[in-house]
C-alpha cells in the first residue's frame, strides 16, 4: 500500500475541511452556476438594455463631476441614463452591431500580435528557450529558472501550461526532488505571474484596449498604449519569481516530503526530460541575433532625438508613432526570430511554412473572436447608455464618503479582482465586465486609468492557482496525478494556496512601493494620477 500521509496531511491542513476550505466549496458552486463567458456576456447585454428602459423612464441622473467645457459634458451638466428600449434604441442597436465587433480595439490587437507569436511558437523557438533556461540552471537556480520561465512563457499563453508544467515536473524528479514541486513552481510562474513578463505579450494589447473605453467614459480622448504597464511588470518578474521560488522551497517541497514511486502511474518510467539539442542550441545563437539586429534597427527609429517614430511635435517618446505602433514590434520581434530559427533548425523552410503556422493559431482563436463579439456588444451598450458612467460617480461619491479615496483603495480593488477571478477565469472576460465600473470609478477620485489596470493584473493573476473554473485547472490536475494516483482538487488547492497567499501580499507591497513611495511610472508616459 503507498504511503498518503503527505496528501491526507493536505487535505487536513487545507483540502477538505476547515473552514477555508468550505469557501473554497462554495466559490466553486458559484463559479459553476454561471454560464459559459459568451452566454453569460450575451444575457448582460440583454440586461443592460432592460435596466436602461427601467432607469431611463423614471430619469435617473447625476452631476456630471467634469469642469465645464470638458468634451462630452452636456450644457445642463447632467449625467442622464439613455434607454435602448425605444425606437433610437433598436436603431442604434441594430446599425452598430458589426461596427461594435469590428471596433472592439483589443480585437486586431491581439490577432496582429498572435500572428507573430504564433511563428515563434510553431518553429519551436519558444519551446526551446524555455527548455535550454531550465535545464542549464544550476541545481541550486533550477528553482528560480523555472518559476521565472513560467512567467516569462506567458507571452505565448498555453505554451507554458502543455510544455513547461510537465517538463518541470521531470526535471525535478530527474534531480531527486519531488516532481509535483516542479510542476507547483512552473504552474505558480505560468498562472499566478501571469501579469508579469520581461516582453510585451497579447495580453498588454488586450487589456489596454478594454481599459481604454472604459476610459472614454469619463474622458472620450484618453488613450491607453498596450506599454502602459510595462516598467512595472518587467520588475514584478524578478519579483514574482523569487517569491515564487522561496515558496516552493520553503513551504510547498518540504510538505509534500520525499517522493515515493509506487504513488506514481505505471507510464511514468517511459516520460524523459528532453534537453536542447546541438542544432537546437545553434537556432537559439541565430534567433538571439536576429532578435538584436531587430531591437537595434528599431532603437534608432526612436533613441536618437530625431528619430523618425518620435512624437512629430515633441520629439518626445510618450505618446509617440513607436508606441503606438508597439503591437507592429511585437508582431516583428517574435516572426523574425522565429522564422530564423525554423531556418536554421529545419522546422520553417519557406514562406508556406510561416503562413501555415499563422493560419493555425488563427484557426484556434475561434472561441475569442466569439467572446469578442458578444463583448463588444456589452462594452457598447454600457457606454450608450450610460449606466458605467453614473455608476462611476455615484461610487466614488460613496468612496469618498466613507474616507476610502486614498491609495488604500487599491487594497480591496486588488483582493476584489483576486475573488471574482475564482469565478471568472479569463482575464479578458472579467476586464470586459469589471472596468467599465471601476476604471471610470477610481479616475473620478484621481488615479489614472494606468495604474487600475496594473492594480487589476495583480488580482487577475494571483488566484489563477487556486481558482477550479481557471480553463486549465483540470489539466493541471491531470499531470499532477500522474504522480500521485488518488492525488485530488483539495490537494492541488492546498499545494497551490501558498503561492496565491505569498503572491496577492508581496505584489500588492511592490505596488505600493513603486507606485506611491518612490512615485515611480508604471509605464512608459504613464501617469499615476488622473488630471481631467
């Protein structure tokens, strides 16, 4: 009989009983009352033009708080709720149904973007990178290379879950640790830093076009670049991985004891960690200088004070044609490598073969375009009608009222973001529905539409870990049996608890820091405070 000690000892301390784990219960109870993201997107909207006919025919209005003259103010300074249930309802409804979807900015966005991860991805030079990075740390840095990989493998999304989860399983058990440590390092890197990267990724562009109309509702001429956040995360990466990897070592390893291999499945023996091989390792040199000779290229269209993508008037890099265009570089600084690298490795030959990579991710963002559309609809019928904007004033009243306009609200903005991500997994998703509320919100008590969304990516990922609607949690669970057979969701929870509970406070601490104490950007050009 195997030894279970170490999974009944879990589920005690955290999987199956307590008081904790009752909660965790019934978020999953709740999280699966709720529809698929698309019908649940679909009957919002259906909501929103009915509340507004209700709100609309007994004239709900607030004071438009904007100084006088500002664009998008009304000469009476009123706020009012615009009903959809009317003729010029129907109209509006009807003739913007295309024009919302194919307006939606996150859309292109993220399709320009994915074109060129997509060539990274499929030539194999994302996977060989992650792969060389873990392998080649020493014992003593294997941990931290892992949870760093994890974060950093974020730039193409489900790589990091299919590829390095279970790779940092076997590399851990082929160096005598225990294999579910592994793979807790590398999924706490994937999913609780899943906001952090070193590079821009899909999801900058997505959220920054989601947080920029959100914005027009208080400000229509506020833009809102997929670099925003980008000074910030770049540092939470170092940030996120050594926490993430003082926990594994800490916490998560020495609980889970010493591994035993009669808990393992029968097919365990045959798996094999699979290091880069010599012309592998030759693809990744030439990719590396592909990828220099692309960011120098680019650095002088924008160091030199008369580059040609500096802002035409001020000559300054905020606001500039280079970051603008950000989602062209990113498209080009993944193709270029990776079609480089597929050169070099034979796994790209020509032009056929780029384009067939291309087509295949675009193949897959099936499901997405299908939640855009639905998406789109709900982010335009909220602006149309104004509900986001009243609700926006009439909360941050209440905040004021009650002494909360302070930098402290970023505390329970951050661990409210943290709970409904239990339940509403896609980061996307819960953007869509929660920043027309709070962005507007949180610019009318002062703080800039870039620092909400850095405080949202905190309490978007943190919970990722420990949320069971999270679209790869029963993956996840899948690979951790293969370790230990009777192994269960509590078991996982637990084991993945510390890091959501480690990284919610840790990153939260840097926010502050670096947002408030040494009042530094979280982007570039981007300000901490919302001047009207």
């Amino acid at each position: 009989m195997p030894d279970n000690s170490n999974t009944h000892s879990a589920d005690k301390n955290g999987g199956n009983s307590g008081l904790f784990s009752r909660f965790l219960s019934t978020v999953e109870w709740l999280g699966n009352l709720l529809p698929h993201p698309v019908t649940l997107f679909a009957l919002l909207s259906v909501f929103i033009v009915l509340l507004s006919g209700v709100l609309g025919y007994f004239d709900i209005a607030v004071a438009d708080p904007r100084p006088e003259g500002a664009k998008g103010r009304e000469a009476d300074g009123m706020i009012e709720v615009i009903s959809l249930m009317s003729a010029e309802g129907l109209q509006r409804i009807v003739t913007g149904l295309v024009t919302n979807f194919t307006g939606f900015a996150p859309l292109g966005t993220v399709l320009v973007a994915l074109l060129g991860v997509s060539v990274a991805e499929h030539s194999g030079l994302l996977s060989a990178a992650m792969r060389a990075l873990v392998v080649n740390a020493s014992k003593r840095a294997v941990t931290f290379a892992i949870v760093f990989a994890g974060i950093i493998s974020n730039t193409a999304s489900e790589l990091g879950y299919v590829v390095l989860i279970p790779l940092a399983a076997m590399i851990f058990h082929s160096l005598g640790r225990h294999p579910l440590a592994g793979l807790a390092a590398a999924f706490a890197g994937v999913s609780a830093g899943y906001s952090a990267n070193l590079l821009l990724g899909t999801v900058d562009p997505l959220l920054s076009g989601i947080t920029e109309a959100a914005a027009h509702m208080i400000d229509p001429d506020y833009t809102v670049g997929p670099e925003v956040n980008w000074y910030f995360m770049f540092v939470s990466t170092f940030v996120v991985a050594t926490m993430g990897a003082l926990v594994t070592e800490k916490v998560v390893e020495p609980r889970l004891g010493k591994f035993d291999e009669a808990d393992a499945t029968d097919d365990l023996a045959v798996q094999s960690m699979h290091k880069p091989t010599a012309l592998e390792k030759k693809g990744l040199v030439w990719a590396g200088v592909s990828f220099l000779v692309v960011c120098g290229i680019l650095a002088l269209t924008v160091v030199p004070e008369s580059g040609i993508l500096r802002h035409p008037e001020t000559g300054a890099v905020p606001g500039s044609p280079f970051l603008k265009g950000i989602v062209a570089f990113i498209f080009v600084t993944f193709a270029v490598p990776g079609f480089v690298y597929g050169k070099i490795t034979g796994t790209m030959k020509n032009d056929k073969d780029v384009i067939n990579a291309m087509a295949k991710s675009m193949g897959a963002m099936g499901l997405y375009i299908t939640l855009v559309f639905f998406a789109a609809q709900f982010v335009a019928f909220f602006k149309w009608t104004n509900l986001g904007t009243v609700l926006a004033v009439k909360g941050a009243a209440l905040l004021q009222a009650v002494g909360l306009d302070g930098p402290s609200v970023f505390i329970l903005f951050i661990l409210m973001c943290g709970v409904v991500n239990l339940s509403l997994g896609s980061a996307s998703a819960q953007w869509a529905v929660t920043a027309p509320i709070f962005v507007p919100m949180l610019m009318l008590i002062g703080y800039s539409p870039e620092v909400i969304q850095a405080a949202y990516r905190i309490g978007d990922s943190v919970t990722n870990v420990i949320a069971p609607m999270m679209s790869y949690f029963g993956l996840i669970l899948a690979m951790a049996a293969k370790y230990k057979k009777d192994l269960g969701m509590g078991t996982l929870i637990a084991m993945m608890l510390p890091y959501s509970m480690v990284f919610i406070v840790g990153w939260t601490i840097l926010f502050y820091i670096w947002v408030f104490l040494l009042g530094m950007p979280v982007g570039p050009g981007a300000a901490t405070y919302y001047q009207p």
